[in-house]
C-alpha cells in the first residue's frame, strides 16, 4: 500500500487564493450583484454630481437627484450583507477582518487628519473622504485573505 | 487546534478541491483548516465528521 502523504500543505499562492475565494455559484452571483450595485452607484452619483453643479434641474426636482444616489447605495450595502450572510464561513472571516481594520483605520486616520488640517495641512476634500477608506478597505481585503492561506 | 483533516483526506486520494466540494466551502477554508489557521464553525465541524464517519473529537484535538 503507497504511503499517504500527510506533510504541511504549502502555502498557497496569492493567485490559488484569489481562485479560491468566491468560488460556489452563489457567491459567485451575490459578488456579480454587488460589483452591479456599487457601478451603479457610482454612475448616479457622478451623474447627479454633474446635474446639481452644471444647475440642469432646478427646484425641488434637485433633492430627487440629490437622494438617488444615496438609495442605490443603501441597496447596494444590502447586496454586501446577503453576499457576506450566504458566502463561505473563511470568506466571512476574511471580510469581518477587513471590515473592522478598515473601519478602524478609518476613524484613527480621520481623527488625524482632523488635526492636520487645523494645523495648516492640506485639504483631501469630500471625494478624498469618500474614496480613501474604501482604498483602506479594499488593502484590508487583500491582507486578510493572505493571513489565511 | 490540531487536526487529522490531512490526513483523512489523503487516505481517500482526495484534493483539497474535491474536500472543498463535499463540505460547500471554498479550498481556501479546507487549506486553512488543515494548516491549523483557521477554526471551523460547529456546523462545518459536524458536516466533516459526518462525511468521514468519525466523531468530531477524533478529528480535532482542542488540546494539541
């Protein structure tokens, strides 16, 4: 009878692990969803950006424009929350992790930035605001998923 | 924690693929639970002893 091979499995590679993640159907279409969701997203707050600036709607017409975004983005968390309710426990794991050091780093890192710009620092702007946390979350993912493998 | 999961693969030829697909969880969960980083939850733990038709605290050792 062959021997079995029971040695440490090694380490798998940065491309092993990003195959391995969403791997099932369901995840795959729970991870479709929310890619949909955030473009979406992102589309409306571009465009209603643009349409409040360049004043194309006027009047109250201007707070339709100015929620819709903000609908497609609570619609897009929820598709996040299904994904990360219906995924892989490890996956949950990985996410969890990456949401609390994200979220952490975030608030540490706007605590300071508070002060920086009251000691004279330069300005990152709302787009800024918006855009390095989920930056941080997205480095947060990448990192938590290699502690795992 | 310690575990034969390794091993009980291995008796059966199987990869760490095919495990992945008996227990619905991605092969990143099966290389993590083998390699000792990574706990499964209750119901995971049940659902490998189920398929090797051992006791869970066969499979894992909380002591190790």
């Amino acid at each position: 009878m062959p021997e079995l091979d029971t040695s440490p499995a090694p380490r798998m590679t940065v491309l092993e692990v990003l195959k391995s993640q969403c791997s099932s159907p369901q995840d795959r279409r729970n991870q479709f969803r929310f890619v949909w969701w955030t473009l979406g997203w992102a589309v409306s707050f571009v465009a209603a950006t643009f349409l409040l600036v360049e004043e194309v709607v006027t009047g109250p017409t201007r707070w339709v424009v100015v929620a819709l975004p903000a609908l497609v983005l609570v619609q897009t968390v929820r598709t996040y929350i299904r994904f990360l309710r219906e995924t892989d426990e490890l996956t949950r794991r990985i996410q969890l992790d990456a949401l609390a050091t994200a979220f952490g780093i975030t608030v540490v890192g706007l605590m300071g930035y508070s002060l920086v710009t009251v000691a004279g620092g330069p300005e990152l702007g709302v787009d800024g605001l918006i855009t390095a946390p989920m930056v941080i979350w997205a480095l947060s993912q990448f990192v938590a998923s290699l502690r795992y493998r | 924690m310690k575990n034969r999961l390794r091993v009980l693969r291995a008796e059966r030829d199987w990869s760490q693929a095919t495990l992945a697909q008996h227990l619905k969880v991605s092969r990143q969960t099966v290389h993590a639970i083998e390699s000792g980083k990574y706990d499964p939850s209750l119901p995971l733990a049940f659902r490998i002893a189920r398929l090797f038709g051992e006791r869970i605290e066969d499979i894992f050792d909380p002591d190790a």
